[in-house]
C-alpha cells in the first residue's frame, strides 16, 4: 500500500516523533508549540517544493531546527555571566 500523504502532511508526525525520541527535547521544548513553528517554517506558501524533499532530508532538516530552538532556549536560562563567557568562548572559536 502506498502512502499517499505529502510531507506537508507528514511533518507534524516527524516533529512529534523526534521530540517523543529524545529526552532533551521532551525536557526542553513544547511539543504542541514546535509543531506549529514546523507547519509555519514549511508552510507551502514559504517552502512550495516541500513535497519534493525526500522524507530523511525532511527530517534532518526538522532535527535541526528543534536542536536550535533547545539551544536558544538554554540560552535564556544563562546569567549575564555566563552570558558574557559563552560570548567570549564563541568569539575565540
């Protein structure tokens, strides 16, 4: 049987299932939330060749901007010190 739905379709189910997959993101992100920033980001009007993204490429790109959503959300959590010695860290390289 083939699956007929797009990836359009399919991308709430993949953000569900990497978050589902992974402590850290069960930890650190909505679920609900992440989904609606993955159907906006991949919203047909933005990316309309959505659906000729082969579905791991899809995927991958979903695990990305989960892992920068987690990242900047830790960032918040920072003090200003901290703040100010990840500046400096990124700022050596």
């Amino acid at each position: 049987m083939i699956n007929s739905k797009s990836n359009f379709q399919k991308l709430p189910a993949i953000a569900t299932n990497l978050i589902d997959n992974n402590p850290i993101y069960q930890e650190h992100l909505n679920k609900k939330e992440m989904v609606e920033v993955i159907n906006r980001t991949f919203d047909p009007s933005s990316v309309p060749d959505v659906n000729d993204i082969p579905e791991e490429e899809l995927t991958k790109r979903v695990k990305s901007i989960l892992s920068l959503h987690l990242v900047s959300g830790m960032l918040n959590d920072f003090t200003p010190e901290q703040m100010q010695l990840f500046d400096e860290a990124v700022k050596r390289g």
